[in-house]
C-alpha cells in the first residue's frame, strides 16, 4: 500500500533484479490536474512501469506515469521490444518516459522548488489530463485513455485507429480521433501562463513558432497583478531554451531581450530545430526555461518546421578552428547563419537582407558572435580568440559586398537587387554569404561534394 503523498516501498528478492520487472499501481485517490487539485479522483486505474532487469539496486526508486504506463503497455500486451515500444512512443509524443524521474504537480506551489526534469515530467502528466478533459472525459476515465493510446501505438502510428479499426476508450463511449496526435500537440503548446513564487508570467507567441528566427513576448507581473519592471537593465531576467532528444539534449542561439512597455518583454530565439519534420518525425520537446532572479517558470512551445521555399540557416565550418565534441573528438567548430531579416527598402535595387551569426562552443552555448570575445572550444579545447570578423555576400551568383556589423551578431546587406518576378509566381533568389573569422574563412560542401567558402539562401520575394 502506497503512502498519503504516493510513495511505496516492496522488497524484491535479489534473484528476480536480473529479470525484466513490472511495476503496477491500481486503485485510490489522485489529483486530477486539469478539474481539480483536491484529490478528486476516487477510482484511479492502473498506471505502470517496465523495468530492464539489472538495473535496479536497493537505492532505486520507482516512478509510475502516464508516460511510463503506455510504454509498459506496447510491451505486456502488445508484444513489443522495449526498444521498439521507445520508438513508437517517442515518435508520438516526443519524449521518452523515465521512471528514475519523480513527477511534481506542476499546479502547486511545492512545484516551484522542485528540479527541472521532475517540473518537466510533472507537466506531461498534465498535458495528458488536460488532454482527457478536451476529449469529454472523466478524470477517472483517463486511466482508460492511457490503454487506448497504448493500443493506437501498438500499429506504430497515432492515429486514432489500429489494426481492427477505431479504438474504443474502455466504456466511456468515446474512441480516439484520427487527429489525437494533432491534439495532444496543440494540447501540450495550449499552456501559456506560469508561475513562480513571486511572479505570474504569459507566453505570447507573435504567430505561429517556426524554427529559425522567432519571437515572442513574456508579460511578468507580481502577486498583486501589478507589472514587473526594469528586469532586462538590473540583469535579472534570462531565458535558457533547452531542446530534449531522444538521446541528448541541446540548446539554441539567443537574439536578445528588451522591455516594450511596463512589465513586457520582447524576446527573439533564434530555433536551430523543430519539433517535427514535416514528413512527421519527431525531433524531441522544447522548453523554454525563463529566470527571473532565482526563479524559474517553463513553457513548452511547438516549434514548427518553416517553409521550404526560404532557408532560415546555413552552417559554415571552421579549418583550424576545432572544439572538442561530446565524445572527446577534435571536430569543426560549426557557425549557424541565421535569416534574420528580409526588407525592400524605397526605390529600384535597395532590399536589404540580414543574418545572425552564432557559433558553437558546447551543446548548450551557442552566443552571438562579436569581435573581440573568446570562444571556448567544446568539452576542454583551447579558447579561440575571435580577432576580425568580415561577412560578405553575392546575389543570384554576382559579386560579393561587404556586410554592415549592426552588433549582437547580426549584418546587413543593403542596396540588394533581388528578383520578385512580374506574374503569380514567385522568384527565388540566391544569396551567398562568406564568413571570415580571425583570417579563416569558414567553408561548407555544397550539394556536388565540393567544398566552397560560402553558405546558400534561398529568399523568395512575393511576385509583382
């Protein structure tokens, strides 16, 4: 029998910890997130963790979720490896469950101290009882949801149906719909309001996140609703975007952050991924972790792939200037060029086209690139002194001009004639940008396997 706050202890005899075990937790009460935190649910159903043999020892400790239910699930009763039930749920729903994490209820404040993963794995059980909720559920029935999901998976594909047709959640009437994944999506993007213990903080996206350049606003008030001003000039506020994979985890370029009016905050990222390709593969979760002083509040944006007509970045990479990379290698230093900015100024000849430049020092540093700063050089290389930067750039294949250095990283190119085409279709214009770094100029392979001293954009302009 659990204890009031959940937790258990069982003994298991040392000659089972070499075999696969099954954790399994049926019956009493819970706090259902998305109605209620005052334990409304009375009939809780079965939640469930697999365990690999030999990875247990007296210290363990054992974690039931959603999450970790659905993939125990595809295993006991579907027949599936664990490896290939990781797969399966991962490429739904981004994340691999973890049973060594303890979840938080991430609508108390006990939440607010708690570490990042345990916040992390704490709002995925919330986004699956908000998602029961938006589906006509009871708080009881998402139990019965959690079976189903499992079942929809077990064909290898969310989709509401499996091999025998549209799956039934238990007896509530209801059947997963053939846009589940959709919904779990937009279900887990739908939470735009955080809190900390001395702030309430809203997300406002300025239209559909894309990867590459985005921007977003962060509207911070105290406890009396009042706004909360000057964080950005006293250094208190930052933001640490994360990207979790299936198998590591990595950050991504920051642009900057100023104060628009009293209390918000314009910020702009700079995506080096998205969520899912468009053929549908999943890439891992987002989070963006925002800091004001010592406190934190998270959200979790859906960062979708940007159109293909436009290239949001080319990488070019160093010669001499290596880092050393996770797995102790001497490899390339890689600089993300990003489109930053697209503009037609007045009159014929004068568009104007932007990047930002940020290079890479370790999977969760990747800062503007400004002459003068040192870069560090991976996992222990040595510093790299960045003493010249020179950015240049031809279009449609014509000769190269010198960029502008507007600071942060980020050069202009202006007095551009690019191509916008007379009928409906649009036109797309090459630019070819040159980045020369402490006399080394970076370079790339192109799609012939040559190797060249420039990255490719493609820009399309509306047709006149």
């Amino acid at each position: 029998m659990t204890n009031a706050d959940g937790s258990y202890s069982i003994d298991v005899p040392d000659s089972a910890l070499a075999f696969d075990l099954v954790f399994e937790s049926t019956g009493g009460v819970f706090d259902d997130e998305a109605t209620d935190a005052a334990g409304i649910g009375t009939d809780a159903g079965s939640l469930s963790a697999l365990v690999a043999g030999g990875s247990l020892d007296a210290t363990s400790s054992v974690h039931v979720t959603p999450g970790t239910t659905i993939h125990a699930d595809l295993v006991t009763d579907y027949g599936k490896t664990a490896t290939d039930a990781k797969t399966a749920f991962f490429t739904a729903f981004a994340y691999n469950p973890d049973f060594t994490i303890q979840p938080v209820d991430v609508t108390e404040p006990a939440a607010l101290t708690a570490n990042d993963l345990s916040r992390l794995s704490g709002f995925r059980a919330l986004v699956f009882s908000q998602l029961a909720q938006n589906l006509g559920l009871t708080a009881a029935q998402q139990f019965d949801m959690f079976a189903a999901l499992a079942q929809d998976l077990s064909d290898g594909t969310l989709d509401g149906v499996d091999a025998n047709g549209p799956v039934a959640i238990g007896a509530s009437g209801i059947s997963l719909p053939a846009d589940i994944l959709s919904q779990y999506i937009a279900t887990a993007a739908s939470f735009t309001e955080a809190t900390t213990a001395s702030y309430t903080v809203q997300y406002e996206p300025s239209g559909m996140t894309t990867h590459g350049k985005d921007t977003f606003s962060l509207t911070i008030t105290d406890g009396s609703g009042l706004p909360v001003t000057g964080l950005v000039d006293n250094g208190s506020l930052s933001l640490m975007p994360m990207m979790y994979m299936n198998d590591m985890m990595h950050s991504t370029p920051m642009g900057g952050i100023t104060e628009s009016a009293s209390g918000v905050y314009d910020v702009i990222i700079y995506y080096l991924m998205p969520s899912r390709m468009m053929d549908g593969t999943t890439m891992g979760t987002w989070d963006l972790k925002v800091n004001i002083g010592s406190e934190s509040a998270h959200f979790y944006p859906n960062v979708q792939m940007a159109m293909m007509t436009n290239t949001v970045r080319v990488q070019l990479k160093g010669i001499n200037d290596t880092i050393i990379d996770m797995n102790g290698l001497e490899v390339p230093r890689t600089y993300n060029l990003f489109r930053d900015r697209l503009a037609t100024l007045d009159g014929d000849n004068n568009d104007e086209f932007d990047v930002f430049i940020a290079p890479i020092e370790t999977m969760t540093s990747f800062p503007a690139l400004i002459d003068g700063m040192t870069l560090m050089s991976g996992m222990g290389g040595d510093p790299y002194l960045v003493d010249g930067i020179t950015v240049e750039a031809s279009v449609n294949d014509g000769t190269f001009v010198a960029g502008i250095d507007n600071g942060n990283g980020t050069w202009s190119f202006t007095g551009l004639t690019l191509n916008s085409g007379t009928g409906m279709e649009p036109v797309a214009n090459t630019i070819c940008v040159r980045l020369t770094v402490s006399g080394e100029t970076k370079t790339t392979v192109d799609a012939e396997g040559n190797t060249v001293d420039c990255g490719t954009f493609t820009v399309t302009l509306p047709s006149m």
